[in-house]
C-alpha cells in the first residue's frame, strides 16, 4: 500500500510538472500624449504586487526597443492552469491593497485626461514542447523578440504547433534562439494564430543566431517537409526591452 501511494504520488508531480502554462499577453497602445507614468505606476505598484500575492510569481514589462511614438507597452502574465486565469479579477477587485494602489489610475478618465487607446489581448495556451515559461537570459541589457504567426485556418495552425512541438523548438534551443514561452492563442486579435517570445543578449547575438537558425540543415529539412508547407501565412515581430520594474 504505501509502494502504491508513493506511485501515485510520482506520477501526480510528473502530470503537474509538466502541466501546461496560460499567458496573458497584453499590449498597451498610448494615447497621443497619453500619461505614461500613470500606467507604469499602476502596473508597478498595484497589479504586480496583486498579482504576485495571487500566486503570479512572474509578471513581464516591456517597452516597444524602437520607441514608437504613441507609446507602446506589452505586459505578458503566466498562469498556472485556466483555474487561476479565470479567477484572477475577482480576486484583484477584493483586494483593498490593490485598490488603493490603482485609485490613481481608475481616476484617469475623461477627454481631458488622455491615457491608452485601447488594450490588446491574447489568451494563449502553452505548447506540449514548452509548457512553462523559462528566462534563460538575464543579463541587463537583454532584449526580446515578440512573434506571432498567424495561419490560414485552424488546420494550419494546428500543422505549425506540430512543427515547433515535433522539430523546430530543438533547433531553437540548438543554434540559441533562446526560448521563454509558446503558446497557441485561444482568443484575441487576429486568430487562428500562435505567438512567443524569445530572448538575446543584445540586438548582435540576435542577428547572429537567427543565421545559425536560416543555415540548419534540419530547419532546411522541415521547412520543406509536405506536412508543414503554407502551415501560416503571416509574421508579426517586435522587439522588447523589460521596464526596470518587469519581473523577466
């Protein structure tokens, strides 16, 4: 009995282990003149801390590395399961610290007081292949590269998750495209879709290993593999660099 309650035991942590990750992705697009500094203080200092004390070990903050004017900002939130995605504004909105913290923010309304355009989001599921999010690159002047393919149909997509699950993630990991989250996009703009990150040292160890990537007698092998061509029709990238405050 106890041989078999430490089996099952086993195999609970190895099913949890490798339990697939939920990423909130959201993209901030400023207003002309919109304040900058409320929004960054509201995700510092009220829905970080909220959602870190709600079991989010994790939250990342980026700002768009070509300066674009209005300003952007990405916030990507990892959840454990669907569980804690679903239950997270409730528990933020009973949260006295929280709301506090935001009060500023939630006051910013009004014409006369310009903030975002508007927020993009996507619920994304994370890979078979990469379940969890990893931040294999940590050095302060690290920057990442934000993609996401969108496909012709369902079909297709599903032929580009395979892709990466089956042959491309290894190729990644290989030539140093240094992989921090996968996942395929349950909801949002311009789906069906996938979308990831990848992180670089800097801009010149990014050009250099997408090289490496482009030369891969493996990639040369699947991209021109029957099962994976027209697998998506359209690449979005921009690059990220982490706000002082982001938790990546």
């Amino acid at each position: 009995m106890k041989k078999l309650f430490l089996l099952l035991s086993v195999l609970l942590y190895s099913i949890s282990a490798i339990s697939q990750e939920y990423y909130e992705i959201r993209t901030y697009t400023m207003k002309f003149r919109g304040n900058t500094a409320v929004l960054e203080n509201y995700l510092s200092k009220a829905l970080i801390p909220a959602l870190n004390k709600y079991g989010v070990s994790k939250v990342g903050v980026f700002k768009d590395l070509g300066k674009p004017e209005p300003a952007v900002l990405v916030v990507a939130i990892p959840f454990a399961n669907l569980e804690a995605y679903a239950g997270y504004k409730d528990a933020l909105a009973k949260d006295a610290n929280y709301l506090d913290a935001a009060k500023t923010y939630f006051e910013q309304v009004g014409m006369e007081k310009p903030l975002f355009e508007k927020i993009s989001t996507y619920l994304a599921k994370g890979f078979s292949g990469h379940p969890t999010m990893k931040l294999p690159v940590t050095n302060p002047e690290r920057i990442y590269e934000w993609r996401t393919y969108e496909a012709y149909n369902e079909d297709a997509l599903r032929r580009k998750v395979a892709m990466f699950n089956d042959d491309e993630l290894k190729i990644f990991d290989r030539v140093g495209l240094h992989n921090v989250f996968f996942g395929e996009a349950l909801a949002g703009e311009n789906t069906p879709c996938l979308t990831y990150m990848v992180a670089f040292e800097n801009m010149a160890e990014r050009d250099a290993n997408w090289a490496k990537f482009g030369a891969d007698a493996d990639w040369k092998r699947i991209v021109n593999d029957p099962r994976y061509i027209n697998s998506h029709s359209k690449t979005v990238r921009r690059f990220l660099e982490p706000t002082l405050y982001s938790q990546w």
